[in-house]
C-alpha cells in the first residue's frame, strides 16, 4: 500500500519568495495547495510547471486574505482534495511605509490582515488537520519584527504579532504539530523600489556582504517542516549575519 505523499498550504505563492517554497516542497514530493490573491497568470504558469512533473499534484485557490470566511475555506478546500493536510506556510505579505502622521485605518487594516490576522485564523482552521498528521506551521516574519524600521510602524507591529503567534502557537498546537518562523534579511528588494544608498548600507550591515535568495530562503522553511523534529516555537534568520551587526 503506497503513502500518500505530504500536503502543504502556502500562501502569497504566485511568486518571489512563495514560488520558491512552492518549487522546493514540490521537488521533495509534496502536494500543494497554492493561495494566491491577484498574481493569478504567475500561479497558474507556477502551477502548469509543477504539474508538468507530478500530474495532479497542485490545487490553486484564489482568496483576499483580510477576508475571513476565506480563511477556513482555504483549509477545507485543500483537505476536500488530498484528504489531509500536513504543512502550513503563511507566507503571504503586504509591505509599505506608514510614516507618523499620515498613516490610515486602511493601512492597519492592510498590514494586520495578511501579516498576522490571516495568519492566526488559518492556524486555527488547519490545527485539527495538523493535529492528525503530527504536521508543522511555518510563517514568514521578518527582522523587524524585533527591530523597529524607520517609518514602517504598522508593518513592524504585524509582523511582532505573527512572531509572538509564532511562540504561543507552538505552545498551544504541541505535542502533535511543530509551529516555527523563518525571518528573511535581504532576499528580493521591495518591488516599490528601493534607493541604490538604501541597498549599499543595508549590504554593509551584512556580514556575508550579499543579498540572500529565495531558494535559501525555501531551503529552510523545508527543513523546519520536514527535518526539524524537536524544533518548535523557534525562529531561523536567514539574513546574512545581520542581526549580528546591529
């Protein structure tokens, strides 16, 4: 009798960093059920991609994360197809400044939606599932959300929420499911752009003096899932080095 292959949700996986988790727990034999909210022509291409080399091996599922009967949905539609779910991965960011001063509810609301609410709420939905298959959560948090960034407040504050969901999570979900981040330094600069100054400091604040890539990034949300067997409750940086430098 063969095992059924393992089943990870990831969120905000149309591409950047979603995509190569997509890719690299694909290429290690799990099922996917992608999220996406507009990037709809990179997921299906992604999707088409990865079908290519295990036939029925994706389910695509377009959701507005800040809208909550999604949220549950996203869960069941994913267990409705594959009949289990083994692996969460709450991906999915918004990123922009808020400065002091003109910063809107709209903008809390963004931030908060897809950096800690959608977050919690899919945990929520997914734990009995996890439960079942003693699987894991991994969310993506960021350096800031231990270190405050100049004119990004709200986004500071959501993503110091899904650390602290992180730790409270794995407290709460355990023995039976395994809940830790991974915190990207520099991988991809904000599309919005980015100072070439801006970039050249940050740099310089690195130790390995690079930017990182989404791979490297994939390579450990994989190995928390997979292989991190007594690891709960834990954040891994992959930042360079940076948080080293200050």
């Amino acid at each position: 009798m063969s095992v059924p292959p393992p089943v990870a949700l990831v969120t905000g996986s149309a591409r950047r960093i979603g995509a190569a988790i997509a890719r690299r727990l694909h290429a290690d034999g799990y099922d996917l059920a992608l999220h996406y909210r507009h990037s709809q022509d990179a997921v299906q291409a992604l999707a088409a991609e990865l079908e290519s080399r295990r036939p029925r091996s994706v389910l695509t599922l377009q959701a507005e994360l800040s809208d909550f009967d999604r949220l549950p949905e996203l869960v069941a539609r994913t267990v409705g197809r594959f009949g289990r779910l083994d692996a969460l991965v709450n991906n999915a960011s918004a990123f922009e400044p808020t400065p002091i001063g003109t910063t809107t509810p709209r903008q809390w609301d963004q931030l908060f939606a897809s950096n800690a609410h959608a977050p919690f709420f899919l945990a929520q939905a997914a734990a009995p599932h996890l439960k079942a298959s003693r699987g894991a959560i991994v969310n993506l948090i960021d350096l800031y959300a231990e270190r405050p960034l100049a004119r990004h407040t709200l986004y500071c504050m959501a993503k110091a929420a899904l650390l602290m969901a992180t730790r409270s999570l794995a407290l709460e979900l355990a023995p039976e499911v395994r809940v830790n981040a991974v915190a990207p330094g520099a991988i991809l600069w904000p599309e919005q752009g980015h100072a070439e100054a801006a970039k050249q400091a940050m740099l310089e604040r690195t130790p390995l003096a690079r930017t990182g890539t989404p791979e490297e990034v994939a390579a450990a949300v994989r190995w928390l899932l997979a292989e991190a067997s007594y690891t709960t409750g834990q954040v891994i940086r992959v930042d360079g080095g940076r948080m080293l430098a200050g």
